[in-house]
C-alpha cells in the first residue's frame, strides 16, 4: 500500500504540475490541456500489452519498472527546465515516452488485489485500496500548489521524483502472486485476446461506457480549476492545491464509506447516484466563478461522487472478470475507463481559455450522459459469463 501511495500521489502531482507549468511557462490554457492528452494516451494505447506482460511477468517487477520511468521521465522534462532548454516539442516527447509504462504499476496493482483477498471481502478491500487513489488526490494537488508557491514550478517536479523512487524501494522484498509461464500464445495474441474478452464482456463493456464518460466529465477540473482561481480568483498555486485537494479528501471519506456499506446487487442505483451528484457539482462550480467558498463547496460535492462510483466500479469488474484473465482484462477495461480523462482535458483546455463557467458545465453534461448509461442498458453483475471461460487459462504461482 505504502508503494501504491507514493506513486499515485506522484502521478497526480505530475499531473498538476505539469497544467501549472505550461500555464506558467508557456501561457496557454490549450497547450496544457494537449500536454495533459499526452501524459496519458500513450499508455492507454499500449495497455493490452502491458496486460499481456502482466499475466506472463511478475506483476511487482514489472511496476517498479514503470516507477523508474516516470521517475527518468519527470527527471528529464526538469533538468531540461532548469537550463532553459526544454522545448514544446521536447516535452510532449518526454510525457508521452514516460506513459508507455504506466499500465504496468496502475493495472499491477489492481490484479493483485483480488487474487490475494477473498471475494466476500473485496467491497472492503476496494474502499480500502481506492483510498490511496483518493489520499493521493488529497497530497499530490496541495502539495503541488504549496511546492510551486514555495520554491518555484521548476524545483517542484523534483517531488515526484522522489515519490517514485520512494515507491520503487517499498517494492523491495515483496511476495506476491506471478502468473505462470506463457502456454504458447504470443504477447500480441494475448493482447488482442483481452480486447476480445471485455467487448464479448456485457459488464465490462458498460463500465467501458459508463466510466470513460463519468471519468471524462471530473476531469475538466484537472484544467478548468487552475485557470479558475488564475483568471477568476485572481490566487495562486496553493489555492489551485486546496482547491483539488478538496475533490479528493471528499472522496476519500465517500470511498470508505462505501466501501463499508457494499455495493452488491444495487450496483446500477450506486453508477446513476454518482453522476448525479457530479452533475450537480460540476455546475455549481460553473456558478462559482467569482466566488471562492461556493467553488470548495462545489468542488467538495463533485469529490463526493467519487466514492460510490470507484468501489462499484471496482468490485463490479472483478465480479464480472474471470480471475484468469485479471491482469489483460484489467488493463484493457481500466484503460478505457481512463480514455474519456485526457481526451477532456484537451477539449476544456480550448473551452477554459474562453470561459471557465463552460468548461465546467461541459463537465456537468458529461456527468449527465453518464448516467444515462445504466438506465437504458440493463445487465447481470455478479457472475462470469459462461462463454468467456473458454480462453486459455493463466495459473497463479507464488513468485520469489
């Protein structure tokens, strides 16, 4: 857990201070948006890959492996900034090489989870385990926001630095479950095989719909609130900081509290509630342009939708997975759950620059739509179809 906190936290300051960086560098709230759009494509690109890697490799090896690159990565878009010599071109380079491996950690991490707790306890487990998502929401954006106030954009991305190294070494010594050696399938037919397996997936084919719209619709905030509290609250940094900080320390504190409360067979009510409730924030927010207290509020609801969303999201694909195909099924179904969030980012980059107040209410409409979703398409949860059992099988074995 300690390995999977440092990273998140990482990743979501990067993410941060990426948008200030190109807001105070290059001044352009579409840039930032395109930058964001970058740091996350390649690696939802590549995801079936890495799920194949996943379920032939060892699953801790190989997120170390991604904390090395995107510590390289984050080193080399700051050294370059340092001595003035770090282009656009240079830097969308860098982002997008340092996501190829991002898979690896964010869809590692989640197969390990249910092949070493037990089914009746992953409602639990998932509350748990998406906290760190949601404390890493809460550090990474104030700490960023106080970092950049305190010693400038450039010094600050040596933070996540740090985080992901500090997350390579807590992976030192660990044991955990290793899939066994390929049974003759190549990487590629691996790959492909897993596209195959969540589109023939009824659940993990609505999730696909459901959350890349839900998660597309949060992530304007990702831009939309820096050039918020820039433009419209005239603050800075931290106030950018405590402002997302916020989204998330709400929706740590609904994630444990769904994650006691469970999720079976309410699942559909829990996904519409969700959205709902982002709907309504996202537009307050868009009402709360000139005034700072209402914008937490708003921010505070919006956060809140997190909770029921991520653990039904979660349990509900283990649910619908066949725990041999969790690493490959993970990466596909998590990925392009994850699409919606860069795509946006890049949309509202271009809406921001022009109003703020439509860039949130964009995120509100997708909030909407989101919840359409399963209202219309009804579907089973709570078990595997039958006809998905016939690939071929991955056994777990310990790994040394």
């Amino acid at each position: 857990m300690l390995a999977s906190i440092c990273c998140k936290s990482a990743a979501r300051m990067y993410q941060v201070l990426l948008v200030l960086f190109v807001l105070a560098i290059f001044h352009s709230p579409g840039l930032s948006g395109l930058i964001v759009l970058v740091s996350l494509i390649p690696g939802i690109v590549l995801s079936p890959i890495a799920g194949a890697l996943l379920d032939r490799r060892g699953r801790v090896l190989l997120m170390g492996v991604d904390y090395l690159v995107a510590g390289l990565s984050v080193t080399a878009v700051m050294t370059l900034s340092l001595l003035h010599a770090l282009s656009i071109p240079a830097l969308f380079v860098i982002v997008g090489a340092g996501s190829i491996t991002q898979p690896l950690s964010a869809v590692g991490a989640r197969a390990l989870l249910p092949t070493i707790v037990p089914r009746h306890l992953w409602d639990r487990a998932n509350g748990l385990d998406s906290t760190t998502y949601v404390i890493a929401t809460v550090l990474g954006p104030a700490t960023a926001g106080l970092s950049v106030a305190v010693i400038g954009v450039r010094w600050a991305l040596g933070i996540p630095i740090l985080l992901y190294m500090c997350a390579a070494v807590a992976l030192i010594g660990v044991k955990a479950p290793s899939p066994a050696p390929p049974d003759g399938a190549t990487l590629l037919g691996d790959a492909f095989g897993a596209v195959r397996y969540v589109f023939a997936n009824q659940v993990l084919r609505q999730l696909a719909l459901t959350i890349t719209i839900f998660n597309a619709g949060i992530a304007v905030t990702t831009v939309a609130v820096p050039v918020y509290v820039i433009r419209h609250l005239h603050g800075g940094s931290t106030t950018t900081g405590l402002m997302i900080a916020t989204l998330g320390f709400f929706g740590f504190v609904s994630s444990l509290a769904m994650g006691a409360v469970g999720t079976a067979h309410r699942e559909r009510k829990l996904m519409v509630l969700a959205c709902v409730i982002a709907a309504v924030g996202l537009g307050l927010c868009a009402l709360s342009v000139h005034n700072e207290l209402l914008g937490f509020a708003a921010l505070a609801m919006t956060g809140t939708a997190n909770g029921p969303m991520v653990v039904t999201m979660f349990t509900l694909r283990q649910r619908a997975t066949d725990p041999r195909w969790f690493g490959r099924a993970f990466a596909v179904s998590m990925n392009l759950n994850s699409a919606g969030s860069p795509l946006a980012a890049a949309a509202v980059g271009g809406i921001a620059a022009r109003s703020v107040g439509a860039a949130f209410l964009f995120g509100a409409g997708l909030a909407v739509l989101a919840g359409v979703w399963p209202l219309v398409f009804p579907y089973k949860t709570t078990e595997v179809p039958r006809e998905l059992t016939r690939f071929p099988p991955v056994v777990e074995r310990a790994e040394s």
